[in-house]
C-alpha cells in the first residue's frame, strides 16, 4: 500500500489538493474489497467492512491480470454496476478511486451515480471516465454532498472489455466557512433607504449593515455576520473618517468631533472582524460604524465580548451578530459626571448592548436556528466602571433588549423558534 499512498500523494499535489489538507476519511474507508468474497458475475449482494455492495455482471477479482493494490479488487464486466446498498452519514465531500484495464483488454469508461433517497432516485455525478491505462489510475470527484448519500459505478462502454475498480476512498463531509448576509436574522427596526428617515436609514455596505440616525448623528445598530470566511491578518488601518455615502443632506461625523470628549471612537462592527483585507477592515473605520464609548467599556469589557464572540467562530462556528445603544448619558474618562452630547450634537449612549447567535458552520442558516440554538444578549451600561464585572455578568435576554429599544430581533425566525431562544439568559460556558 506504500506505492499506491505515494501515488496518490503525487496525485494530489497535480490536482492541486493538499493531502494534509484533505478532510478526514469517512469511518471505514477506505474501501479495499480486500475482504469479500464473489467469484461470479451474475448479480448479487456482497458484504464487505463498509457494508452491504450489489454487484451486477462484477465479482471481486483476485487474479494476476487484476488491477489492485494488495490481492484483490473488482472485476466489472459489460454495463456491469457497483452499488452501496446503504446510506453514509453526514455526507461526503470526496470520492476518491483508483481503475485499469483488466489484463489485455481494451478501452472502457464508467460513471459515478449517487443518491440521497436511499436509493429510490439516482444522478449522475460529472462525465464519464476513460479507462485506457494498464495500470492503476487515480481520480477525485467532488462531490461535496452535505446529506445522506450512497453511490454507483456503471460502466458504459467497452463492452466485453473489462476494468478494475480499487480503494473506494470516501472524505467527510466539512462545511466551508462562507461569507453570508449580514443581514440574514432581520432588519431590527425596519430601517428603509428613504431619505426623509432620517432617524433610521438603511445602508447597506459589503462588510455590514446599519440603521443610520442623523438626529442623534450615530448608527441606531449595525448586524453583520462573522466567520472565518471574513479573517485574515490584514493590519489595522485606524483610518477614521467620515462616510461620505450618506445622504447630502446628513451631518458626516468627523473623527475630530471625538477629540479631547474623553470617550473612544467605539466601533459597533469590529475591526478585528473585518481584516480579511484591506477594503473590508478600512471600511470598520467609517464614523457611521462608530459610537461615543467610555474607555473602559471599548478596550476591557466590551472588547473582551469581542473577543469571545472570535473565539467561537474559530471552534467552528459563524456567529450573526447586532449591536448597538440605548438612552443619553455615558461617563468617559475626562470626570465622574454623565455626558449626553458631544459638542458636535452626537448622542454618548448610556447604555451599549449586542445580540450574537451562534450556528455550526454551514448553509441555509436561518433555517437550522432552532430552540437549542445559543443565543447571547449583553446590556453594558457606558461608563468607566463597567470593567468591575466580566461581560458575562452583563447577559440578557434577547426580550430584554427589545423591550428598552423597540427593536425585533431575528424577524427572519419563525415566531414558535423566537419565542424560546430570545426568553431565556444564556448561561453557557464562557471560557
């Protein structure tokens, strides 16, 4: 088997696939039919380690004109067919396989089928394969099915040419991070791109989106999704400026209306989230993403929730979260008294909260959001001595929130599922 594990090193690295990268084999793969046993080719069921395999106009060859690795392989024969008589679970993202030609034989091509209702329907997967070689080939199909599967060779041609089919190799399924909708959950507020809504303008940006008040001259709230899909080690630009897409008519924030109030330029969707590039972190630094923070808020208890919400994400999960503010009235680091406006007309909150729901990696994600999903709500008030306590000991209720701002959160749940997960205080682990 050393011979065969270095070809298919080789093979790997010429179709561009890492082998140290490749996902973990499917429990009991590979297939080596090394331990069945059919001498004929009339058709019948065989069992092998995997599992219970049809084989029609096919047997398990052992002879010296079989093309195998270790003693035996199968022999198909005419439009003969290998079929798995039973499901895998949780799906499959390769199929890897090795053929020949049997003996002396001539040219013969198959084709991988599959199917995901227990065999009541079939696909094809790809074009056929040809079969010219007198040795084993190698080839990968992927096939990246996410459910229940089972799988098919026919072989379609070449008549009474016959081919030899070795080491069925199947790959776990693994979900791939993407980048998804920021907005997926729900538009909190129902923000709309109406320019006269001046109290909650939407806009949306590739990297978030958000609710705009030009009266308190903040964002109301900004969603956006996170996964590793959106990480990389892009530097920090710290280039606050002004968002110049607002409407004409809007005040753009400056960064200099910030200067000497003793509250940090706090960003709702961080910059952390967003180095995946130097566009989408740049963008995290435009004041419509930014709130008046205190100090101690931004850089310890705040951040420290920041910083959790990524630890998630790199165990495996995409996480959608909002965040914004509530009331007037935050102490910053320049005196003990409570400030409700920056000189320039901006609204310092007196309170910051945030809404993160957490999934497993993987697709149609509001639709596997059920009364299980962890869900984390925070209500930090906007001062200097916030940092006495650890971000946990500021979790909420989803119900919680809504009930200060107005606001309804993930609009885009069923109600039944709302109703549970936005109720209850998470208390799962935070460490």
């Amino acid at each position: 088997m050393r011979i065969f594990t270095l070809a298919l090193t080789i093979f790997f690295v010429l179709a561009g696939i890492s082998a140290d990268a490749a996902p973990p084999l499917v429990a009991g793969y590979p297939e080596t039919f090394e331990s069945g046993t059919k001498i004929a080719y009339a058709a019948a069921n065989v069992t092998l380690p995997t599992g219970s395999w049809y084989l029609n106009n096919a047997l398990i060859g052992s002879l010296t004109q079989d093309r195998k690795n270790g003693t035996k392989s199968v022999r198909i024969q005419q439009t003969g067919t290998v079929r798995m008589n039973f499901d895998v679970q949780g799906g499959v993202s390769y199929l890897r396989l090795s053929y020949g030609i049997f003996g002396t034989d001539g040219a013969s091509s198959f084709e991988l089928w599959y199917s995901t209702n227990s065999g009541s329907s079939w696909m094809r997967f790809g074009q056929a394969i040809n079969v010219t070689a007198p040795s084993l080939q190698s080839t990968v199909f992927n096939v990246q099915i996410s459910g229940n599967v089972r799988f098919e060779i026919r072989k379609v041609s070449g008549g009474v040419n016959r081919i030899n089919i070795d080491d069925f190799r199947l790959e776990a399924y693994e979900n791939v991070a993407t980048r998804d909708n920021n907005m997926a959950l729900g538009n909190p507020s129902t923000a709309t791109t109406v320019v006269t809504n001046r109290t909650n303008y939407l806009m949306v940006k590739p990297q978030y989106t958000l609710s705009y008040n030009d009266v308190k001259k903040l964002p109301n709230w900004v969603s956006w999704h996170l996964s590793t899909a959106w990480k990389d080690n892009t530097p920090r630009q710290n280039d606050f400026r002004a968002d110049e897409t607002l409407p004409q008519n809007y005040y753009r924030v400056q960064t200099t209306d910030y200067n000497g109030s003793g509250f940090d330029r706090g960003h709702l969707c961080p910059a952390e989230d967003r180095d995946g590039n130097v566009t989408d972190n740049s963008a995290t630094f435009l004041m419509t993403n930014i709130m008046p923070q205190a100090p101690n808020n931004n850089q310890e208890t705040w951040g420290d929730f920041e910083y959790f919400c990524r630890g998630l994400m790199f165990q495996g999960n995409e996480l959608y979260i909002v965040a914004g503010h509530w009331g007037s009235g935050g102490v910053g680091s320049n005196s003990p008294n409570t400030v409700s406006q920056l000189p320039a007309g901006i609204t310092v909150p007196g309170y910051v909260w945030k809404v993160a729901v957490i999934l497993p990696v993987g697709t149609n994600d509001v639709s596997r959001i059920n009364n299980n999903t962890r869900v984390i709500a925070v209500w930090m008030p906007n001062n200097q001595t916030v940092n006495q306590r650890p971000w946990w000991e500021y979790r909420v209720s989803v119900d919680y929130i809504e009930s200060r701002t107005g606001y309804n959160f993930l609009s885009n749940v069923p109600p039944a599922i709302q109703n549970v997960i936005e109720l209850n205080t998470d208390t799962g682990p935070v460490n």
